[in-house]
C-alpha cells in the first residue's frame, strides 16, 4: 500500500499526472491515516470561521457510502427524511449540509468535476474534505490532522493498519493541527514547539527538516447534547446515567473515552465499522442490548444518528466541536494561502 501511494505521490511531484483547478481557489483538510482525527468537526469548523470572514465557501467530498444518483449531486437537507442525503451522498456530508456547516456542500467520486459545480454555484472557497491523498485537484493549501494519542496508526499501512501513506509525506503539509491534543497543547495559540510534541510525531518532523510543517494543536470537546425528544442540555447530564453506546465511526474508543469522561456509567457499547449502513436486524440488536444492560439511555454520534436505524430506540445524540486557541492563526494562515475573493463573486 505504501509503495503504491508512494509511486502515486511521485508521478504527481514529477508532473506525470497532472493536478485540475476548479476555478476557485481549494483548501485540503486530510490525514495521513484512514479516520478518527476529528476530521468532520475540523472542516465544519473551518468553513464556518472562512464564512464569517465573507467568503462563500463549498464543502466538496468524496461522499463515501452514498448512492448519489448522478456523478456530482449538491447535498440537500430533508429534515423530514433525515435519512435521505446520508443514503445518497454518505452520512459525513449529510451531517455537514444538515449542520448547515457551508453554503453548499458537494460531493463525487470526480472531486474536479464537484469542485467546479461549487464554484457555478456561487462559492469562491472549495474546502476539500478527505483531500490530502487526492491530488488530482489543485489546492492552495494542505491541512494535515494528527492524532495526538496515535500518530501514525500504530505504524501499519493499510489493509492491515491505518496508515495511507509514509509519515514522510507531511513534508506536502502546510500546516500541521495536533488533534485530540492535551488542554495544555489546544490553549496555546501559536506554533508548538518540537518538545512539546508527542515524540514520535516530533522525531518524524525533525527527520523532515526544513520541509516539516508548523504544528498547532486542537481538542474535540463535547458541546450539547440532544435528548430524544429534540431538547438540547448540556453534556455532564450525563453524569451518573448508566448508557448504551451505539456507534459506527472510526475510532470507537474515543467516543467511549469521552463519555465517560463526562460520568456517565457505560453499561455497553455496541460499535460498527465506520460508515455502516445500520439494518432492521441492527435496530432489534440495539433494543436488545438496552433492555439487557439497564442502561436508561442510548448514546450514539451525531454521525451515526444521520444513519439511525427506523425502529431502533431513539437515541441522546452526543455533539463534539473543536476547540482551539491557535484558531485565530489557523484561520489567517488559510485566507493567506487562497487570497482575497474575486471582485466578480458574490
């Protein structure tokens, strides 16, 4: 696997395969491992801080799990068919375009192809979602994530591991967010010094040099919680409950970790794979698990509740958001890199 994003990577930096513009300029937000960073609440976070700077700004994303019934479909948000967009374009974009994260929010397996529908649609910033592999579409600017906790996916490439490519392909990076980062690291609003870094994240950068990216850091906190009857409460009402997690993300123990972090007593966690597309069977197995545990209420991602199965228990959706005191810089170093908006927009 690592040979083959290798070979890949190389014909691109020789100019064999040759990279598109959309027209408008692209941001990238990506990791070097398959999931679990934060990744969905990072560019929900970034496109809504580029929207209150005045940009019009376009979600663009592979729509991994979806059905789209052409080759670049616009995500639209039915909320009186919640599961709709998920089946259409994948449950990441559908949460993104129901949490109304952007002007628009597109998605195709021909990335090229999306990002120039968003920019006929009005948008002047594309923030390409999953995009730091993908580079067929220019960008202006490449957003790795890390994990904090687990740099490299415990160093396996895929199949067998997490890794998509070598760790030396941050050298491609422009910028670098330490996610799930310790509150110490997510209150310091400025480039982080190599000493603070978890060491394996910080001798991969030191084997960089000169090419290794500035590094900020990140922290996904719980936001709200949404009980099922539609109220939103604050998340340490949990505390003390005894609850079935359902989930089907990547990287399930994260999840678990931050519940109980807020004290709530896990009585089971039932965890899919990521994107799974929750069945019938799926919604009789969760009211199973939760008569047989005792827990008083199902918990599951904001994620998962897009895919929610129909007759399953209605569940308490626990929202995440990123917190950052380096926003600021983050934000001024992306409006940097794409310039200021084209007079004949908007």
């Amino acid at each position: 696997w690592l040979a083959v994003a290798a070979a890949r990577n190389a014909a691109y930096d020789r100019g064999w395969l040759q990279a598109h513009d959309a027209g408008v300029p692209v941001g990238s937000v990506g990791n070097l491992t398959a999931g679990g960073t934060g990744k969905t609440p990072f560019v929900a976070w970034l496109a809504g801080e580029l929207r209150r700077a005045g940009r019009t700004v376009a979600i663009v994303s592979r729509g991994h799990g979806g059905a789209p019934p052409a080759p670049v479909v616009v995500v639209e948000h039915d909320p009186a068919r919640p599961g709709h967009a998920a089946r259409v374009a994948g449950d990441e974009p559908a949460m993104l375009a129901a949490a109304g994260a952007a002007d628009l929010v597109v998605v195709g397996r021909d990335r090229v192809a999306a990002a120039r529908l968003a920019a006929a649609r009005g948008a002047d910033v594309v923030v390409l979602d999953d995009g730091f592999q993908h580079r067929r579409l220019t960008r202006r600017l490449d957003i790795v994530l890390v994990d904090a906790r687990d740099p490299f996916g415990g160093g396996r490439a895929l199949p067998a591991g997490l890794l998509r490519e070598s760790p030396a392909g941050l050298a491609r990076a422009d910028l670098c967010v330490l996610t799930r980062a310790a509150p110490e690291l997510a209150a310091r609003d400025g480039w982080i010094e190599p000493d603070r870094l978890p060491p394996e994240f910080a001798a991969q950068l030191a084997r960089l040099g000169p090419a290794a990216p500035p590094v900020c850091a990140a922290a996904l906190r719980p936001q709200a919680l949404e009980l099922p009857d539609g109220r939103c409460v604050a998340p340490d009402a949990l505390a003390g409950r005894p609850v079935l997690l359902v989930s089907g993300i990547a990287g399930p123990q994260g999840f678990e970790r931050t519940v109980a972090a807020l004290g709530a007593r896990i009585a089971a966690h039932l965890a899919w794979p990521d994107h799974h597309p929750f069945s019938p069977a799926d919604a009789r197995r969760i009211a199973e698990a939760l008569r047989e545990s005792g827990a008083e209420l199902v918990v599951t991602t904001r994620k998962d509740r897009i895919r929610w199965p129909q007759d399953a228990p209605q569940p308490a959706v626990l929202d995440v958001g990123i917190e950052t005191a380096a926003g600021p810089r983050i934000v001024a170093r992306v409006l940097d890199a794409i310039g200021p908006r084209e007079p004949d927009r908007r």
